[in-house]
C-alpha cells in the first residue's frame, strides 16, 4: 500500500532524476556516499517515521502539553510519552546529526539528501519533529560561530540527541521587530567553573518553541540580548545584539547537566495546530533560582559582542527553506490522504447519467474532485521541487567545484529563500484546504486528519518571519543588492530550463509553455526596473506583498516545466506504472500552466501600475 | 466603544442608505413597521448578542458537548449552561418568529431587516445561534406545506422557542447525493393520536445538527425518507423521497411532550470548528424504545407523498442565504478585531525610518497591514451587501407592487443564491486567514479570537452543498433555465448600476470602473454562451467551480461599485465621522476594481477556452 504520508515515488524523481543527487557523491565531502546510501536513509526515515510519528500525531494534537506545578513555585511540562519515545528512535538512529561532519558523529549527507529525510518526520507529525529542528538550527548555529569548549559542552551533546535546543528571539513587545528587543545581559563579576567570561541575563522571551519540556537531559537556549553600554543603556536597534548559550542547567565538571539555572517557564501558548510543540512563554533571571548563589540567568557569549543577529542568521536561509519543507510536506501529506479517500469514497454520479439505479460512482470520477485533487498535486509536489531545489542549491554553495559555481547558487539561494519559505506557505495550506473539501463533511471533523494538517500547515505563514517581512525582503533587499546581481542568476537558471524546451524532439506544447514562462519572467524583470524606478521607497515596497506572490508563482512555474521536460524525455519506453507517473507530472505542469501562471498576469499589471491603494489609505476610513 | 461583534454604521448604511428598507413599510405587510421598529430590533439583538452570546462563544468552543449515557443505554449530551440562558433570552424576545405572521405572534419584519438582526447573534456566536436557525428553516418549510395540526403542533411550539427543529437530510452513504437516501418510512397500520396516519421510520441520519440536547422540550426533526412501493422496494432516485415530521417525543393529548419515541443519538462528529452546536448521527427505528408499544420511529407525512425534496427546497434559498450570511459575519467580526489589534499594536518602522530610538508605531501604519486590513474589508461588507441585496429580493419576490417585479427579483435571487451562499463562504474564510496574519503569532493562539472565526468559518464551504455542487447549480441550472431569464435579469440589474454611474457629477473614477464592470459582465455573458455551444455536456461542467467563482467576484464588483456610487453622492456635506465612512466605501471599491476584478479575467479566459485539463487528468496518473 502506498504511504499516505510521503509519496517515495516522487522523492525519488525530485532527488535522483531531476536534481541528480547521485553526481554529488564525487565530491570530497560525499565521497563515501552512493545512491545506496542515501536511499538507505530515506528507508530508516520513512520506517521511523511510520511506526513512531505518525501513530501520536492526533493524540498530541488532542493531548496538548500542560505546565503542571512542580514544587518549589517551579513549573514543568507534561507530554505524552509517544513523543519521547519517537525522539528517542530518531537520535538513537543517528539521525540528529545526519547533514554533519564524520568529526561529530555524523552522516555527511548532503543538504538535498538530509532534507529529503527529515521530511518523513514534519509529514508524520510536525509538532513531534519540530523538537529536533529546532535542536539541529541551535547547533547549525553554533558549529558557525561558537568556540570549541563550547561546541564540546553544548553541541555534541545535542547532535548525539541527549541535549536539545531552542532559539529564543522574540519579546513580547518584539516579534518582528527584533531590534527592539530588551533582554539585559550583564558581565557577571565572576567567571564560569573554566575560567570563561559570563553573562547575568534577565528579561522575558515569547514564542519559545520547544522551550520546556523533560524530553531531553537539557535545554540549550540561544538567545538574542543586549550587553549594556558603559553607562548602563542597551544600544538601540539592532547593532545592540549579542548572542549568547543560556542552558536550563548548568553543566557540572564533567560536562553533565547540575544546578539549575534561572530561566522558567511562565506560560504556554494554546495555538490552533502544531500543538504537540510546547511553545512558552520563559523569564530568564526572574531570581526563582540562584545559579552560583547570585541573581540571574548564566549565559555565555557566542561570537564577538554585538554580532549576535549576525550570527544568528547564519541558520537563517536553511531554517525558512526548513519552514518551506514543512508547509510542502503538510500539503503532500494531505493530499495523499485525500487521494486515498477520493478513490474509495462513493458518492453522486455523472451529470450525463440519470439512472439512479446505476451504483454510485468514487468521487474521483467527479471532474470537479479532480480539479482539487490535481490542484493539491501541482502546489504541493510544486512546493517540494522548489524547496528541495534550494536545497540542493545549499549543496552547491558549499561544494561546488569552482567559486564561480559557489557564489551564483549563493545567489540563486538568496533570491529563492523568501519564496520557498513563503509560496509553500500560502499554497500548501490552499492544498490542505481542499483536502477537506474531498473530503466534504467528513474533513471537517477531528475523526479524519486533513483538518488537523490545515490547523498546523497556518502556523508557516507567520513564523521565521511574516509573509509580509519576506515579500520586503525579496523586494527590498534581495532584487535590488548587488546591483540586481541575484536577479541576475535567477533569469540565467530560468533561461536555461527555457532553452531545453527548444531542444530536438520536445513536445509542442511545452514549447509553449517556456514561451509563456519567459514572458512572465520578462515582465518581473520590467516590474521590478519599474518599481525602483518610482523614486519613493514607500510606494516602491507598499505591494511587496504581491510581487513576493507573483514572483513566487512564476518560479514554481520554472520548477514545473523543468520537472515535465525531464518527464517527458523518460516517458518514452517506460514502463506502464512509471509512465502513468511521467503522465502525471506532465499533467499537473499543465494545470499549472493553464490555471496557475495566468493568475500573475493581473498581479504584475498591478505592481507595474505603481497602485497607491493601500499606501493611501486612511485609519480613519476603516 | 465600536462593537467588535459588527459594524451598526455599515448595518446601518446597507439597510437605510443603500436598500432602502424603510420603503418597505408603505407595503401592506409592514405597514406597522418604521425605521424606529427596525432600529429597535437591531438595538435589541446587538444588547442580547453582546450580553449573553459573545461572552461564551470561546468558552463554547473549549467545552464542546459531550455524550453522556443517560441509563437505560441511552445517551444524552451536555451542553454549557451559557447556552441555554442565551438561548432562552432570544426567544422571550420573540426573535424566533422575528419574521413570521402575527398570527404566529411574529414581529412581521422584512427579510433584509430580519436577517440583520439575526446577523448579530451569529456574529456573537456561530456555534450557539445554529440552534436558532436551524428551528427557524424548520418552522418555515412547515408552514409551507404541513397541515393547520402540524402548524399548531409543532411550528407554535418551535416559533415560541419551546421545541427546537432539525434538518435530516444526509445519512453516511449519502451526502451531496441525496436521491441515495435509504431511510424507510412504512404506513403504520395504527393511527395517531388524532386519527393521523403515521409512519414508521427505520434508517440513520449523519450531520445532524442541534440533533440531541436538553436545550428546549422537544425537537422536531423534519426527515428526508423514502415510502416503499407495493413490492417493498425503494423507489430510486429523488422522487421517491417524502419528507415527515419525527419529533423527539411523541405529545400527548395537550399537545406537551410525552412518551419517548425511538430516535436516539448514535455518536456526535468532533468538528474543527462550529464546536458548540452539536452533531449527531441518528438512529431512527433500531429499536431502543417502542413508542406505542411497536417498533420503528413514529413519523408524520408533511405534504404529499414523494415530494420530499421539492418540499424541503422550499426553504433552501432562504437557509443558503443565511450560510452565506454566516460566513459575512464571521469575517466581519474577525475583520473588526484585527482592526482593533492593528490600531493598538505597535510593532516596527516605516522603511524610510533609520532611527531605533524613534518609538515603534500602531502596525496599522504598515502599509502591508492596511492592506490585509482593506482586503478584509473589501471581503466581508462586499459579502454583506450581497447577502442583504439578495434578502432584499425575497421582500421584493414576495411583496413587490407588481407581478412582474415579483417574478423579476425571483429570477434574480435565483441566479445570486449560489453565488451569496458560496462567495462568502469562500472569502470571508480568507478575510479571517488574514485576521490571523494581521495579530501574528497572537492570531495562531487559542488566547485570542480569531483562529476560532477561521475554523468556524471553514464549514461554509461544505454544508448545505458543497462549493462544488453550487458551481454546477449556477452554471448547469440557473444560466441555462428559462432560456437564460436568470441572466437576463441580472444583466438589467447590473445594467442599471452602470448607467447610474454615467449621472452628472459622477467622479470619473467611478464611471472607468462602471466600464470595467460592464466588459466583465459582457465577458461572463459571452463564456456561458461558450459553454453551452461546446456541445458537450461534460465539457460544459467541468470547470463549473470556476465560472461560480469568476461570476461571484463580478457580482460582488457590482455590489461595490453600487455602494461607492452611492457613497460618493452622500460624501459632499456630509459631517466629519459619516465623511471618513463613505471614503472608506469609496476605497474599498477602489481596492476591489483594483486588486480583485482583474482577477476573473484569467478565469474567464479558461473557461472560454473550455479547458480540458482536470476532465482529462486520470485517476492512475496521480
């Protein structure tokens, strides 16, 4: 039986046929790889997944975590114990530390590969897996700027799976805008036990995923702070930023959690989905504890003072094309579910039949059933070519043979970032959308899973930044930096894909549909010239929102056609099964094409008409 | 302080301003009526809604009932208290037969104003009010087609707010496809109590709303089931369908409650959203009581035999309507409250401002935020004014001067009723996604509202026929029957609007989107004209959900560019509040001519070129 929550078949395509991971096992890094082995790993991640994920993933959702009075005025988290035991498995499997170095017992997979693996857990059950995203970006993090002490202390622990981490940014007062952060890290007088410098930090962190819990034997937290100046003032803005390891307890001689630091939880967040991932509320120095017998929660710097948001974004680009993943694999996730259910469902018939004496027909009979059904295939196996092509550009970047080949995927991965982030994010809880709408009544009721995949898929829009700060960053920094030099290698990629359409032997019809892609690509091109061009930065940004969107689903168009080109080619003397695959991808590029790529069409005449809308409008006249 | 419940100046302006609904009291029907008894049913429904609704709406939806066994093996369900008090409070106002003859100890309201007042309990409290509506559909398709003894019996009781009603329609193998209904309703070879012929009724009902509770002394459910012919047999299709009146308990000789007959609550679906209102599956007839002393549910023929569904259709357009009101005021709400949080949240910069010491600003200056804010806006008093336009007709289809003007707003009421059912059901759930977006992480919590507006409001779509199956009522019924009548109807109405906007003194604004109306509406006349020339049945249906969707954004585009017409005449001399109000119109139809009618032109196109592309897609492909 078909896995209803990937479908290997397609990941499969995306890795080995189209984005030909295989190649990569000839460099250095890669060297004792083989398509062998990375299968190998796909298998162990869909077993685990399968028998450990998926089973819990509605009792957590209907069992959310809940802070219990642990004595002393101290509160802690009770969880049900299947998420344990599944986080167990994963670590114990190797899996934490499957993208690392040999040197910190890891995998060295590459980034396509890894990806491709922790998909099968977010798809499973994402409120279970974000425990370990969110460890592995803390020791991303780290590997990039934090010592080797502390590497040793903190890292290694948490890629053998005995430590977890978070990533603690926003205040309460600060979510998007994290330059008005207020969190106080003061130089402590006195020194950690190897004679390394610390910091007293006090003040409040919201929206701490993973922020307490007993699944781990600690909880190493990186968070944003500001050192004061000399004369006891944070630094406003974002030049003020330091980052620093704040563990919830402080490790003994050994390197074994002791004492206990001060960071509690103060309160747990209830969200609509994801709610198997305790997200808190901490208070960091409060004075419930008194580490070393002094006020304030112990932390140590990482990196230089004031470098902290720097550093922090070095995870960045990985940790949205991370939330990107996520969105596509909720969607396909979904979708699966909802193929499943169209095929056996038995309702209606055609609207040529009369007889009511016929039987009924599957619902996947209904045109309209497959209208939603190969909508879902297109946005969400739309979704995954995307992310995991930014992925794969991630490998590139980092071992790629020549510099030049380096910095051009950079730059490809700097422009498509805020899109593979954002289009899965829209377009994949669309999807989850009309998963309940296959499944009519039945979708709507928590007996079925699609509704809880459409609570949990919402949360993407929001976090790792806003839909809205993404389309600024797409618009505002990454189509105008370097002089437009990141525009540049997305058009050069494009063309590419567009000149094999017009390679011997190719179908007419995708002929014309590189055509209409070039076009469009044309026009973002012209509209992005247009917007700068208008001379008024508030009228150039007021849209970002719309061009993030229209560029978005011109790109996922690219990623279509080059999907359906290789189909294509590999549908000639293919076997029947693998055909009706090829058919299939070929299929959904032209839904995407008559159905999708023409909604850009009055978005960039919108953007092209400078629209002052929304800019003009009044508070008063709401 | 504004209501966060509904705007009473936009009420206000729709019904007043816009329908003109105190013309209505020069009618024989309302001729007791005035602008003053209007306001004052308004005034009370806002009091009761705000006092006894809205404060149990989150509590509503944390506490869903729940099925307790009640000995004997039967099962009731508990129910907050909040529920009832709310409830009881509604009816000894007399609001249940707020529409309904005197001689009902009705109020005789108009429908627009009617479904006005009833607007603010939904607003207040989707899951609470289902109860209302549900007995009000019930009482009015009784009215049509029981006898006086079935009036006095059940529908005094149901408009006094004594007994509550039900609709069973759907059972597990038939939802959308009701003429697969196999409920059984046998002669009983006794008579009832007063000599009526009675029925016994075996079968099950799934998706049965306010199905069980202990929230009024009875419930009368009206149920779908089909008469065997003489051979025993079903006969197939809809017209074997009946429809009777099968009450939770049978009454004795003063017309109170009595005996228990044999309807009992077989298991409550756990919905995503709507939590409050409860959802049964029912099992008629299994036996567990035997009323009379005989086996099978006691049932009273409403009408005549195997008119059933003509019978129950009676109240459909009126029961969709208020879907589609539903869904408005969701938005609304939701749209209220984020307009609240966006003018008291402050968060971030302008992009011209460099300074991090200048203090943070409302993120309703965030040009992105106004425009989610204008979306919303757009959205749901667009879905407002088309749910109110079309109440309007069914005062106009049953009260106009002349017969033509009757008939003429019948024709256009049908062809807007799929339209006012699914359009909001569609937005107004976007408009509440973007509430979410505007409160960021907040929206995504349990804490606040509005994740609650999104999940209610995600039912819409679904109940009383799925988006799909109204996309084929509109294209495959009301644009074709009657030789097209319908359309013509609407292309006079739409007409008018249009030649309004070529009145001197009109702003020139107004007369450009006058025009792009127009080629619209000319280009939908011309795609159905398309549509039915292809010949092919199939063909002509297979995108049904698109034309739905492109004819819904036209219409509402007309709805706007009526309401900025009007508006535009009210601004000059108007005082300072009522003059920030029409620009806020003014910019909201600006908002939708501008960002959303362009959107139907892609729309359009496809349909015009009678795309085969999900017809063709086949089930091994995907």
């Amino acid at each position: 039986m078909q896995s209803k929550i990937l479908s290997r078949r397609d990941l499969d395509f995306l890795l080995f046929e189209w984005l030909d991971a295989e190649s990569l096992t000839s460099r250095a890094r890669f060297v004792d790889h083989s398509r062998e082995t990375f299968s190998a790993a796909l298998d162990t991640a869909e077993q685990i997944a399968t028998d450990l994920f998926a089973p819990h993933n509605k009792k957590s959702d209907c069992n959310e975590p809940t802070m219990c009075e642990a004595g002393a005025g101290a509160a802690i988290v009770a969880i049900i114990p299947e998420v344990k035991t599944a986080l167990d498995a994963f670590a114990a499997a190797g899996l934490m530390a499957a993208g690392q170095d040999y040197e910190y017992d890891g995998m060295q997979l590459p980034c396509v590969v890894e990806k491709a693996v922790m998909a099968w857990f977010t798809a499973a059950n994402v409120a279970t897996s974000a425990y370990i995203f969110l460890t592995i970006a803390n020791a991303n993090t780290l590997l990039k700027c934090a010592t080797p002490r502390q590497v040793e202390q903190f890292v290694r622990p948490m890629l053998a799976g005995r430590f977890f981490g978070t990533m603690c940014l926003s205040e309460p007062q600060a979510g998007s805008s994290l330059s008005d952060i207020t969190t106080r890290a003061e130089p402590d007088p006195a020194d950690g036990p190897d004679g390394e410098r610390q910091y007293r930090l006090t003040g409040n962190k919201m929206w701490i995923s993973a922020g307490e819990h007993d699944l781990a034997g600690n909880i190493v937290h990186l968070v944003l702070a500001k050192i004061p100046g000399p004369d006891g003032c944070l630094i406003p803005g974002v030049k003020g930023i330091s980052l620093f390891i704040v563990p919830k307890f402080l490790l003994d001689e050994h390197g074994a959690p002791g004492e206990r630091n001060d960071v509690v939880l103060a309160g747990l967040n209830h969200k609509m989905g994801n709610r198997g991932t305790t997200n808190c509320l901490l208070n960091f120095g409060e004075g419930k504890y008194q580490p070393g017998g002094r006020a304030g929660a112990v932390g140590y710097l990482v990196g230089a003072p004031h470098q902290g948001l720097a550093n922090m974004f070095h995870m960045m680009n990985e940790a949205r094309i991370g939330v990107g993943l996520g969105a596509a694999v909720l969607g396909v996730t979904a979708y699966l579910h909802a193929l499943d259910y169209a095929r056996n469902r038995p309702q209606g018939r055609h609207p040529t039949e009369k007889d009511p004496v016929k039987p009924q027909v599957a619902i996947i009979r209904h045109t309209d059933v497959r209208r939603m059904l190969l909508a879902q295939k297109a946005y969400t196996e739309g979704a995954m070519a995307l992310v995991l092509y930014c992925a794969r550009l991630v490998d590139e970047q980092h071992s790629a043979d020549t510099q030049a080949a380096r910095r051009d995927a950079g730059r490809l991965l700097d422009f498509l970032t805020p899109i593979a982030k954002s289009w899965p994010a829209q377009w994949c809880v669309e999807a989850n959308s009309l998963a309940i709408q296959v499944h009519g009544g039945y979708g709507y009721t928590r007996e079925y899973n699609v509704e809880q995949f459409y609570r949990d898929n919402r949360l993407n829009a929001i976090h790792e930044g806003t839909h809205g700060i993404h389309g600024l960053d797409l618009l505002g920094r990454k189509a105008s930096i370097q002089d437009g030099a990141l525009l540049r290698s997305v058009s050069a990629a494009l063309t590419r894909t567009v000149a094999g359409a017009h390679l011997p032997g190719v179908a007419a019809e995708l002929l014309a549909y590189a055509a209409q892609l070039e076009a469009s690509w044309q026009q973002v091109e012209a509209v992005t010239t247009a917007l700068y061009a208008c001379g008024d930065l508030n009228k150039t940004l007021a849209n970002a929102s719309v061009y993030l969107e229209a560029v978005g689903h011109v790109v996922v168009a690219w990623m279509w056609l080059d999907q359906a080109l290789l189909a294509s080619t590999r549908l000639a003397g293919a076997a029947a099964l693998d055909a009706d695959f090829y058919r299939g991808k070929l299929q959904a590029c032209r839904y995407f094409f008559h159905w999708e790529l023409p909604k850009v069409q009055p978005q960039l005449e919108l953007l092209a008409s400078i629209d002052t809308t929304t800019l003009d409008m009044q508070d008063a006249w709401f």
